[in-house]
C-alpha cells in the first residue's frame, strides 16, 4: 500500500474510488482481491486518520452512535473480504419483535423458524470500517490519496476521466467511482440527476441502557409520529442503539431536553417494554430524506451505495443495499477486466445498474410503504393494518419467505 497526499500514483488508474466509508473500502477491496494487479486508488481525506479497531471501554459514550444491522448476505461479503473475524464486538439478534402503537397488531421473526442462529448482526460502524481498512493495507497496489478532490474533468474519447485534487495534482482514471455518501459531489458533478423527497422526519441515535435484559431481540415500535427501534449491543444484555425517527419539530424539542426527561419520554414511547431506560449516551441527531438516482452512471463514472440511494432507516437496509452493490459492481467489473473491456464501459455499468435498481427500488417502495401505512391514523386502516399483521405473524411459510428475502438468503 502506498499512502500519500502526494500522489505518487500510477499516471493511469484502472479504477479511482472516492469515499472510504464501508461500501468504498468493501469496493475496493473486493477488487484488488479479485484482480490482482489492477491499479486502484481510494481517496478521502478522512484516511489521514487511520480508523482504529480498539474497543477496550464498554461505557455508554464508548460505542459508536453509527450501528448497522448487517444480513447475512453482508456478512457472507465480509467473510470472503477476510473481514468479519477482525471485528471485535458485535451482536447477534436472534428474533425480531414488531408492533402497532395504535392496535394489538404484532409480528415477531425468530431466527428457529428458518433454522439458522441469527436473523443478522449488530455492529458498530468504525469497527466495520476499521476491520476493512485491516484488509485494505495490506493489499500492496492499493494506492490511498488523503487529498479531497476539488473537481472532475469530462471523460475523454478513450474513456479516461481526470481528477483534480486539492493539492493541485491531477489523476488520470479508467473508471471514476463516487461513494462519496448521500451528498456525492461525484455524482453532481457528472450531472447524474435524482428523484428525492424529505421523508418530514429526523432520526435520534443514542446508546442506551434498559432495566431488563434485550433477549438478543431487535425491537421495533411503529408509532404514529414514526417507528421506534431498539437494536442489541454487545458486551451488556441490557444495552441497546434506539433509532427513533419523528418529525423534525418533534426531534428537535426531544434533543432539547436533558437526560432524565429525554429517558422518561423514550420508556413512555417504547411502553416500558424492557422496563425504564436508566442510561444514556450522547444523542444525535440526522435528517432523514429519500434519494434515488436516475441513472448509476455515465461514461466512466459510476455511483455505489448512499451516492446511489438512500432510503428511511426502519428496516435498515441501507447499508446492506449498499453492499449489494458491492457485490455486483465487483463481478461486473471483474466480468469487463477478464473480457479485456474497459472498466467504464457502458456494457459493464450498464449491467451494473440493471441487476440493482429494481431491487433498490423495490425495497425503497416498501419502506415507504410501511412509513405511509403506520402514519396513517383512519380507523379503517388501523383496524386492517392491525389484523393484517395478526395474520401474518401466524402464516410462518409466508414469514419465512419474509426473513429469507431480508437475510438475503
């Protein structure tokens, strides 16, 4: 590995990735390892601080407030990335309970039905990006630019993007990838449009601590001000990572409180489920908005992950469709190097988006769906949502067709 804000890089790259966040690291080093011999660069500037897979505290303050419910096609892509054993905390959540405030509707998904030992995995999102990042410097051609990029040139008649830096400095690429996030400068600059919309609510993250213990379970409230989720934590049975998304008038008033009333409101939202919340972290606090790009790409240039889409976190499959992405990306790639054709070519990009929008999109309408359907307040729909999810919780074909969907099984 050769990092430098210098640029001391090869004067073409086959591939130049922007954004070392997990679906940009998992990217690049599901390349390297797939193409032995391809010159890549991953550039960020966040890289001049080398994420750290440290973890020796276990207060409330010390987990990361970022958590992501990976699937089991996430983890799958971690074991063969040589990932997953390096990350040193996470919890396993073998049941998933979910139910309507407003009704006696409820589902709950246990691991058992499908015979397998966890429906997914919690984990903190610095020590997946640390545990990548111990993969990543070890791969010798990686070459990591701790420069931001200032601007992006027009691709040229060989299919060759520049990339000017900060520092001044210019890159030459084959393939420019934007996993630059939800705000990808990538994909403004190459006039790749979206469809969004505000959803109208904020998430507030926190780590908290309950009386009773989580039983490895993911808990989810949908309320009619928007769900309420209580996702396991290692190392304390009774730790969790809430999710709790509200309209923004709402969040801010919640963030404005102090500790002890903002956690007598959570144990009144959450119903004293897992008895008082006693404990808290910091609190956070994220806007929420849905995004989806019309086109993934465009000659050399293609998106991956949050610069793609980003979606409402209820079900938290944003990470997991970013690495989905990966996945396919990787292959198609891979695919176009082994056929001698260039990276950025509309033949491989062009495969790229169509073997993932539909699914991004599908899952993206679903999770709309789900806000729309629990928001509403008509009697008639309560009482159909509420029996419909009475139903469903005693069809276990159509819940385990469910689970496998979502597991990526």
């Amino acid at each position: 590995m050769n990092p430098t804000s210098e640029v001391a890089v090869p004067a073409l790259l086959d591939v130049l990735v922007v954004g070392a966040g997990l679906v940009g690291q998992a990217l690049s080093l599901a390349l390297l390892k797939d193409n032995p011999g391809i010159r890549l660069a991953l550039v960020d500037p966040a890289l001049l601080r080398e994420p750290a897979l440290a973890c020796e505290q276990d207060g409330l303050d010390d987990f990361d407030l970022r958590v992501s419910a990976l699937t089991d096609q996430s983890r799958r892509l971690f074991e063969r990335l040589d990932a997953w054993s390096a990350i040193p905390r996470l919890q396993p959540y073998r049941s998933m309970k979910v139910w309507d405030a407003e009704g006696t509707g409820a589902v709950q998904f246990d691991a058992a039905d499908l015979h397998v030992p966890a429906l997914g995995h919690i984990v903190e999102n610095r020590l997946a990006l640390a545990a990548l990042w111990q993969q990543l410097k070890a791969c010798e051609s990686l070459q990591v630019v701790t420069s931001a990029v200032r601007s992006i040139g027009s691709t040229d008649a060989n299919g060759v993007t520049s990339v000017l830096l900060e520092t001044g400095e210019e890159l030459h690429t084959r393939l420019l990838v934007g996993a630059d996030g939800a705000h990808s400068r990538i994909r403004a600059w190459a006039g790749l449009p979206t469809r969004e919309w505000d959803y109208g609510h904020s998430a507030i993250v926190a780590t908290i601590e309950c009386e009773q213990s989580l039983q490895q379970t993911a808990w989810q409230r949908f309320l009619p001000s928007g769900p309420l989720a209580f996702l396991p934590m290692p190392t304390n049975p009774k730790l969790a990572s809430i999710v709790w998304s509200i309209g923004h008038d709402d969040a801010a008033s919640l963030m404005a409180l102090d500790d002890e009333t903002f956690l007598a409101e959570l144990s009144k939202a959450f119903e004293y489920r897992l008895g008082k919340v006693v404990g808290i972290s910091r609190r956070a606090l994220f806007p929420l908005r849905q995004r989806h790009a019309r086109c993934y790409w465009s000659n050399g240039i293609v998106l991956a992950g949050d610069a793609a889409h980003t979606i409402h976190p209820l079900a938290g499959q944003g990470v997991n469709l970013g690495f989905k992405d990966v996945e396919v990306l990787a292959e198609e790639l891979t695919r176009a190097f082994q056929r001698g054709l260039a990276p950025g070519s509309a033949a491989a990009l062009g495969r790229y988006q169509r073997r993932r929008e539909g699914d991004n999109l599908a899952t993206m309408a679903a999770m709309e769906g789900f806000k729309r359907l629990f928001e509403s307040q008509q009697p008639w729909v309560r009482l159909l949502r509420n029996e419909g999810m009475r139903r469903f919780d005693r069809l276990l074909p159509l819940k385990q067709h469910a689970m496998m969907k979502a597991m990526g099984l």
